[in-house]
C-alpha cells in the first residue's frame, strides 16, 4: 500500500511537470523517475474506481428548486415558501428567521452576515450585513494596562458583541429582491419559536455540554437551560424570541433596532458592561457592495468582497493553483496536499497584512490579484519542499476546535440563487443571552485584530488594517460563493469554519472543477486546511492513510488531527438542468426542495 502511495505520488508529479513545466514553480524540477510499465498498469486499476466513483447520481437531486442549510426544519420551511411561489430572496429570509429559532448555536438575530444574490439573468448583488464596533469601543478594548490582552475578554463578555445586522440585512435584502409578503415569511420561525420543536439528538448533546457556561454566563435567564439533560425528540419552546420575531413582524427592522427589543439589549449591555446603545442600534445600516469576481480555468468565480477577507483570498488561491494540474492528483493524495497547502500558505500570510474593512482601511485588491504578484508568490512554492511560515513571518498560535456559523445555499424555479452566510462567531456566539429577548449577543468583536500580532479564536493575526474602530466592520472570512460554467450557473458553495472557511471553499472547487467530484461527494470529503500560522496541516480524521501521513512528515509538515472543519451546504446545477443539493453530513444539514 506504501509502495502505491509513493509511486502514485510520482505519477502525480510527472503530470504536473508535464503540463506546467514552464511555470515559476515547476521549473528545474525534480526529474520524473520511469516508472515501471507494470506498475502503470497497475495504477491504472487502482484508479479507475475512483473516476468512476466521480462519476456517479448523487442523492438530492431536485428538477426544479431547492434549499440546503444546517436544520431540516429551516430547510422545511424554505422549502415551503418555493412551493407558494416565493424565490430565492423569500426563502432567505424565511430561512434566516427560522434557522434564529431552530439553530441557536449559529443562526441568529443578534450577529450578522454576507449575501450573494444571483438573478436568473446573471447579475449579481452583494449584501454586507456584518456586525459593526460600537461607537465607543477603542483600539484598546480588550487589553489591559499593560497593552495585554484580557483573557476571554473578546469573546465571553457583553463587550464582545458587535452592534448585530442581521435584521437590518434581511430586511434590506429583502426589500431589494424579494416578491412575498414579509409579515407571512415571519409566520414560519414564529410559530416555530412559540410552538416549539424536536431538537436533535446532536442538539441534545451540545445544549448538554453548554449547560454549565449558559448557566454561569446568565445569572438573570434560563433560556436552553434545563434541570435535567437534554435528549433528542425534547420540544424546545423559545416564548421570549417569539415575542421580538412579532416586534420584528409588526414594525420590521424597527421592531429590532427601537422600541422594546432594543430596551432589552441595552439594559442588557448595562448589567454586563457592554457598549452597545441606542444610537449604536439605530444607526446600523446594511451596506450593499459589488462582489469580487475571477476566473479559475474558464470558470467565473464570485465572492464575497471585504470586509470578508473570503473572496479575495478565494482568487487568490484559485489563481495560484491555474499553474496546477489537479486534475492529475486523487483528492486525497500527497500531491494534492502539498500544492493546496502551500498555496493556502502563501495567501493566508497576506490575509494577516492587507484586509479589513474597506470603509476605514484601502485594500490593495487589484495588486494583490495581479498577475505579476502572483507569479512573485507562485515562485516560492519549489515542488516537494514546504515551506516553513516562519520564513516569512515568525510565530505559533493555539486554533480551537469547536466553532459555529452557518450557511445556506438557495435556487428558485426561475433561477434566482442566493449564497449566505452568517454568523454570530463562535458556537453560541458570546453565550450570553439578551434578558427578557431571549437571542445570544455575538462575539464578532474578536474578529478584529485586537492587538497586532495577536491571534484571535481562530488562530488568525492582524495588523492596523484590521485594527478596532468606532462603526468599523471586523475582517470576517466567511465566503458566500458562486461559480459559472459557459455564463450559466454552475456552484452555489459556503461554509462555516472560522480559518478554515475559505480553504474549505477553495478545495470545494478544486474537488468539483478538477477533479470531477459530484457536490455531494466533495462536501462529505475529509477535509484539510493550512492558514500560514501556525505551521501546521490541521486535518480531519481518516483526511490523511497512514502511508500519506508517514510521507507529510518526511517532507517537513507537522501535522495536526482536529475535529471537523466546516459545514459546506452546497448546490451543483447538473448538465440537465438538474439541482443537486449537497448537505453536509458532519451535522443536522438537509436539503429540500422539489
Ligand atoms: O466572520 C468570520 O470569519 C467568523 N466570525 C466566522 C466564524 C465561524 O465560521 C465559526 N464557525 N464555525
């Protein structure tokens, strides 16, 4: 078995050097042994089943409309509004609202988020609803007298959440694009918040392992609290959410941002020194902005903008990799590993430099995506020998595992697609619920680079471009994306992950485009990721045999085994007209759609 991997190891080098042998990196490299012809053969068998696995029906295949998102009662009710007649901008909204009810960990009222919408005629709109610093809040907020930081301080304190945006963003979202009553898509989540509903047994498990922070966190409510555990099948009612949702429902975004909803919040920020005020919650606007857009081998790839460092750092890496031939390498081979981590290496270095958000900070986003600068980058990738990050900027990071945001991916009978993903940062954003309103606050604020050079949750450093600021939006990497094929719709992909979303986004489209995967057999892949600091390949379990493990490490790579690394709700427009809804089985995610 050791022998295949290293031989196959070398078929897969002796294609790249093939087709790319004039390129920057693959220059004056290593000869390609002979292999022996038996072993060709051999190869041969050993991966045919794999192009024909490729090739494959995947399961979820709708003919006309679908939805895909992290709860199947979310993806009930989105699937719903496509039988009234609603599109893509009408699910959205419900969705959201609903997945407020049913998905506490990352759905939300009280964060914020990007969206990407395509219409059947292939214009595309970008809405920027992310969380924004209070007006108060200064570039020293979470550091101490001496200049440290204050632990936990950014992430479980009322001073962690950022000014949230989701309510504004759907409303203007909707307002924009959508064709159904408002009032009616709210019905959805509350009934679902004032009825209740069976949560999962993985919700049951999670309610269960956060008891004692809800507990410690909320002195002053109980919400998904319970005096004995959770199990799957429980009704989880949530009266004091419904309560806001029909705020929400009677005067619309004023229903979250005046009145008593925004009373709750404050008095809320009062009782634990939090920043936000009234004139902080009223003067939140959504912000629409022209998505990023490329190409990526013929395909036409578009993105999230900044404040999302997501899109540009997308092309970036889809850039790079036009100079490989992944088409050559199996998904889960030594050769796909080395040239994505590498690639993701060289763009995450830049990502701690140049983003934040364009409102206060200019980002050099034309130079960063020339091609002259990334053939500057493209030649510090030497094939087979690693880098080692502390060659271009020294220092090691904890990243921790459990983490939360979602996504949802949406297309609609006339063709009309929406990629969203929002957030309220970490699961169960700060943990701390408002009083009385009964939705989390975020912890978006640890976004933000709170000292240079230190990491934030994700292991992830900044520098002035991402420093805090009063109304200034935090980097973000979340990466709503959309790919066409010959001008038509071909991708709808996101994910949450923190770091990890955009390489888990980057390798979606490696896995689709070169390496012929259904949507379905890329989500549910095992995942990898590298994002320059630390210097290490986090992986999935059984991402990696043994044998490619053993041949990681000859190379230089310090390796480390994580949990799971996203949760990619996607769709794939088939050659038919077909919609083939990817939901990722790491959690609840469902598709629907008919
Ligand atoms: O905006 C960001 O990049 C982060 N706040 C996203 C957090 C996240 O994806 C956590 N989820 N797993």
């Amino acid at each position: 078995m050791y022998q295949i991997q290293l031989n196959h190891l070398v078929f897969g080098r002796v294609r790249a050097i093939r087709g790319y042998a004039s390129l920057p990196w693959l220059q004056g490299s290593h000869q390609a042994p002979s292999v022996p012809h038996a072993f060709l053969l051999l190869l041969i068998v050993v991966c045919i089943p794999i192009f024909s696995i490729a090739q494959t029906s995947s399961p979820n295949v709708f003919s006309k409309a679908a939805v895909v998102c992290a709860h199947p009662e979310a993806a009930r009710v989105g699937e719903g509004v496509l039988r009234k007649g609603g599109n893509a901008a009408d699910v959205a909204f419900a969705v959201h609202f609903a997945l407020a009810v049913v998905y506490p960990s990352a759905g939300n009222l009280g964060g914020g988020g990007f969206a990407l919408w395509r219409s059947t005629g292939g214009e595309y709109d970008f809405l920027d609803f992310r969380e924004k610093a209070p007006e108060s809040a200064t570039a020293t907020l979470f550091l101490d007298a001496e200049g440290n930081p204050v632990p936990l301080k950014s992430t479980e304190t009322h001073a962690a959440s950022g000014v949230p945006g989701s309510v504004a963003g759907l409303f203007a979202f909707h307002r924009k694009y959508g064709t159904l009553n408002r009032a009616d898509l709210l019905k959805y989540a509350i009934r679902l918040a004032e009825q209740g509903f069976s949560i999962t047994q993985m919700q049951a498990d999670d309610f269960n392992l956060y008891a004692e922070k809800f507990k410690s966190l909320n002195p002053s409510n109980k919400y998904l609290q319970k005096a004995t555990d959770w199990k799957a099948g429980d009704r989880l009612v949530q009266k004091d959410l419904a309560k806001v949702l029909k705020a929400i429902q009677a005067k619309e975004e004023k229903g979250f941002y005046e009145g008593r909803t925004a009373k709750l919040i404050v008095k809320e920020m009062k009782r634990g020194n939090g920043l936000i005020t009234y004139s902080d919650l009223k003067n939140y606007q959504a912000v629409w902005r022209k998505p990023i857009s490329g190409t990526y081998k013929g395909y036409k790839v578009v993105s999230a903008p900044p404040p999302s460092a997501g899109g540009l750092a997308l092309l970036q890496m889809l850039k790079l990799s036009e100079r490989v031939d992944f088409s050559a390498f199996d998904h889960k081979s030594v050769d796909d590993i080395f040239y994505s981590t590498e690639v993701q290496r060289l763009v995450y270095a830049d990502r701690a430099k140049f983003a934040g958000d364009p409102d206060f900070f200019s980002l050099p986003i034309d130079s960063l995506l020339s091609d002259e600068y990334l053939n500057k980058r493209a030649a510090k990738i030497n094939p087979y020998t690693p880098n080692k990050s502390s060659d271009i900027l020294p220092g090691h990071f904890p990243v921790l595992e459990k983490e939360n945001t979602t996504h949802f991916s949406i297309v609609d009978e006339q063709g009309n697609a929406v990629s969203l993903t929002t957030t309220i940062n970490d699961h169960y954003g700060s943990k701390i619920f408002v009083t009385g309103a009964g939705f989390l606050l975020n912890n978006e604020m640890d976004d933000f680079s709170i000292k240079p050079g230190t990491a934030n949750m994700y292991g992830l450093t900044g520098m002035d471009a991402n420093a805090i600021a009063p109304g200034k939006r935090m980097l973000s990497s979340m990466t709503p994306t959309m790919v066409e094929k010959d001008g038509k719709l071909f991708l709808i992909l996101g994910t949450p992950g923190g770091s990890t979303i955009i390489t888990t986004v980057y390798r979606l489209i490696i896995q689709v485009v070169d390496q012929k995967m259904t949507m379905n057999q890329a989500v549910a892949g095992k995942r990898f990721h590298h994002q320059w600091l630390p210097d290490v390949i986090f992986y999935e379990e059984d991402a990696l045999t043994p044998e490619m493990q053993e041949e990681l490490i000859r190379m230089g790579y310090e390796l480390r085994l994580r949990g799971y690394i996203g949760r990619a709700d996607c769709i794939r427009i088939l050659p038919d007209g077909g919609i083939e809804a990817a939901p990722d089985p790491r959690g609840d995610d469902s598709a629907a759609g008919y």
